[in-house]
C-alpha cells in the first residue's frame, strides 16, 4: 500500500472511528503531536486537544445518534480531502440551545495534511452555524 493510500485510510478511520464512535485510543493514534487545525472555531485551542473536545465535547453529546456518511474522498501528495455529510438526532445542548429532536445534517468539507499517516493540518468548512441557526429558530 502507498502513502496515499494510508493517508485516505487514515482519515476514514478518523471520520468513522473518532468522530462516528468517540474513540480514544483511535484518536491518540491518528493524530501527529504537531497537529494545528488552520480553521480551529474561535475560542477553541488550534491543536489536537481543541479538536478532541470539539468532538466529544460539543457534537457528541449534542447528537448522540451521530453518523457519518462519505460522500467524496480525494488525496494527492500529503494531502486528503473529504467532502461528508455528520447526521444526528438534536437530543442533548448544542451551544445553549437546548435539545429539540430534531433531525440534522452537517455539510463539511476538510482537507487533512498527513505526516506518516498521522494528521498534521486541518482545514475545513461546514454548515454547523446554519444548523445552530435553525435550531434557535424552532
């Protein structure tokens, strides 16, 4: 198997096991202890702790359905890029607001940098502000 190969695994990994489970041990393994996410949300720590609580501290306990779907998966040198879908059931607080029932789906897109098949860099996009919006909204 090439680099590139186990860079896409890496991330599958990372976006099935970590995001979709919650996974510790998975977590402590993927992620390279120079990790900088360039697109960290304000207020949240660039590095990997920042990204560990952004996941079992926000996301999870707010949608504890959550699901991650694949829709794209591109990768080039030392670089992977997704393109996903994060589904789950609004049933614990998301940022203040407190828990609805309803049914989301967060777009994202992220490009991952990897050092040895360990993520490196993050950079990402994503509809959680208009997902947060439409909750508030009822």
């Amino acid at each position: 198997m090439n680099q590139t190969d186990i860079n896409k695994r890496a991330v599958m990994r990372f976006n099935m096991d970590v995001i979709g489970k919650g996974d510790a041990a998975a977590f402590a393994e993927l992620f390279d202890p120079d990790f900088v996410n360039r697109t960290a949300p304000p207020g949240m720590p660039p590095g990997k702790d920042g990204m560990w609580n952004t996941i079992v501290n926000v996301l999870r306990p707010a949608f504890p359905d959550l699901t991650v779907e694949i829709l794209d998966q591109f990768a080039e040198g030392d670089r992977v890029c997704t393109r996903k879908i994060i589904r789950g059931t609004h049933k614990g607080a998301l940022m203040g607001i407190a828990p609805t029932g309803k049914a989301v789906a967060i777009d994202v897109i992220d490009i991952v940098r990897l050092r040895d098949g360990r993520y490196l860099e993050h950079w990402g996009m994503n509809s959680l502000a208009a997902v947060v919006a439409q909750l508030k909204a009822g």
